[in-house]
C-alpha cells in the first residue's frame, strides 16, 4: 500500500515478484499429503486455513478496496452454508447446485441492504450488517424444523462421494481450498487493476471527489458490496462441506464475523496479498494457542492472542504483514 495526503492507506496490486514465490508456497501446500510425516491433523489444519483466507479475500472486496466497513460479513457466511445444507438435507439437492443457490441468495440480501443503506455516509452500513446478522441469528433459531435452531444444522453423512462433496479425509477440501484461494487471488489482483478497482478505490478514498468526478457512487458501492456477498457465499460451501455443520452463531454472530475480517487485516487490508498472509497466521496461532490453552487448562487463549497480535499489528504496522514485507524488499 501507499498512503495518500489524507494519511489513508492506499492499495497497489502487490509487491513485486508476489505470484511467483506465492504460486512456489501453493505448490509446496499441494504436496503435503504425500508427505510421509503430514498427517491428517495437519492437512486439516491448513484446510481451515485456506477456508478462512478465502472468506478474508471476499471480506477484502468490500471493506479493502471499497471501504465498506461490513461488521456483519458472517450474514453471507450463514446464507450460503444454511442455504447449501438444507436444500441437500431437505430436497436431496447436492452442493454443486446448492452453492449456486446460497450465492443467489446472500447477492438478493447484499442488494436489498445496499438499496437501504449505502446512500448515507457514516456508520450507518455497518450498523446495518449487524443488525441483520443478529436478526439472523435469532431467525436461524426459531425455525427449528428447518435450521435445526440453535443446535445447528448438521449435513446427513453418505462417506466418500463426490457427487455429494463429502470425504472421510480432508485432503480432497485441501485442493479445493487452494483453487478457491487461488482464484480469488487473481480476481483480486484483476479487481485491483480493472477500471472499476480504480473507481471503488476512488470512493472509498474521497467520495465527494469521485461523485464530482462522474462516479457513480452509489451503484460502485453496491456492486462491490454484491460481489464481496457472492464470494463469501461460494466460500461458505466449502466451509459447510469440511466442518459438516453450522449454527446460529458459527454462521452469523459477531464473533465469526470478526474472524472474517482478521485476514485482511493482519495481513494487508486492500491488497490480494494481505489476506492470504493473514489467514496463515490466523490459524497458526490459533492452533497453537489452543494446544497452549488446552495444556494449561485455560479457556479463550486464542481470543486474547488475536487481540493482541492485532493490536500489535495496528499500532506498528498499519498496512499489515504485507505492508512490512514490501517495505523491507523496498529498501
């Protein structure tokens, strides 16, 4: 990132010579499990991993590069799980219909709340977010024949099949990790380069000058916002097929949407680097946080060392991991 005379950070595609040694850091997570000492504890630890750069790359659509500050991101989270699971539960329908569906669905709310929300400035779209995940939340409890209320909802188990996405080992969602997180990748460095990157940048960095300029603000604003719900609901698939199962709170509270929103935010926010970075590190430490925590018999240790490491982040380095990185090969 660069920084503009107002001292807010302003995005570039990525450091210098980044596809390259990333494409060399995918290539060594795709052979892990032929690794004679990779187990599958691992492998699913990286899963989760790739799970959540994905849902930080969509989160990093519309708060990076549009300046949209969604504190309710999980919303999309829960439509596409919630969407995916009961149209396989309920009606038989496998998840490579269901996704689409969920991806429909988290766009039509993106749209509604966009059309009610983005034409006021101030917190008022954020405030909006949460609103809807907590209504959500209670929502997703109240019908229980239909979500399972607040036990969750939990995808009938066939075994190995991959008309139905399902696995009694996690190697197969590694490789659909990695190809989601791949793809968000370029169609963030795409975004980032495109016409309409440039135009979401110039919103979210002084609305009143792109409005003067010809942007048309609000239509920038909501497709951004439709993209960034599509994306999370396309994530969320591959969420709901690893874990097997989704509640009120995994899928809409507060807590899971702040998750979304670390990736960016450790790692580089507006960048296509910064989420896969940050993701990393996410569920590195929380992986060792929780062992740490398990051992010492303490509850919550990981909450603390995201909060910790994120202040740390904010206070020494505003443009995230990947922000350091870039000023290191700078100098």
């Amino acid at each position: 990132m660069t920084v503009n005379g107002a001292g807010r950070p302003r995005s570039t595609v990525g450091v210098s010579g980044e596809p390259l040694w990333l494409l060399g850091v995918l290539a060594a997570v795709a052979i892990l499990p032929a690794l004679p000492f990779i187990n599958n504890f691992i492998i699913a630890a990286v899963v989760r991993a790739l799970i959540f750069i994905a849902l930080g790359q969509a989160w990093n659509v519309v708060a990076g590069i549009g300046g949209l500050l969604s504190l309710g991101h999980g919303v999309f989270l829960g439509i596409g799980c919630y969407t995916m699971g009961i149209l396989f539960n309920h009606f038989g329908l496998p998840p490579w219909f269901g996704v689409f569906a969920g991806v429909a669905l988290a766009c039509v709310v993106a749209a509604a709340m966009g059309a009610l929300t983005l034409r006021v400035r101030g917190v008022f779209f954020a405030l909006a977010t949460v609103s809807v995940s907590l209504a959500l939340v209670q929502l997703s409890r109240h019908f229980v024949d239909l979500t399972g209320g607040a036990d969750g909802l939990s995808l009938k188990f066939i075994g190995n099949s991959l008309w139905v996405g399902q696995s009694r080992t996690p190697t197969p969602f590694l490789y659909a990790g990695l190809a989601v997180v791949v793809l968000y990748y370029f169609a963030t460095r795409m975004i980032l380069a495109s016409s309409f990157g440039l135009t979401m940048m110039a919103v979210r960095d002084d609305e009143t000058a792109a409005a003067a300029a010809g942007v048309a603000v609000f239509r920038t604003k909501l497709f951004g916002l439709v993209l960034s719900a599509g994306m999370t609901a396309f994530a969320a698939a591959l969420y709901m097929q690893f874990y097997m199962a989704i509640d009120p709170e995994a899928a809409f509270g507060l807590s899971q949407a702040i998750q979304l929103q670390l990736p960016s935010l450790l790692g580089g926010i507006g960048t296509a680097i910064g989420p896969v970075i940050g993701g990393a590190i996410m569920i590195f430490m929380s992986e060792v946080t929780n062992w740490g925590s398990t051992k010492i018999g303490v509850e919550g240790g990981d909450i603390l060392v995201y909060g910790i490491l994120l202040l740390v982040v904010v206070l020494r380095a505003p443009q995230g991991v990947a922000g350091l990185f870039k000023s290191a090969i700078v100098r």
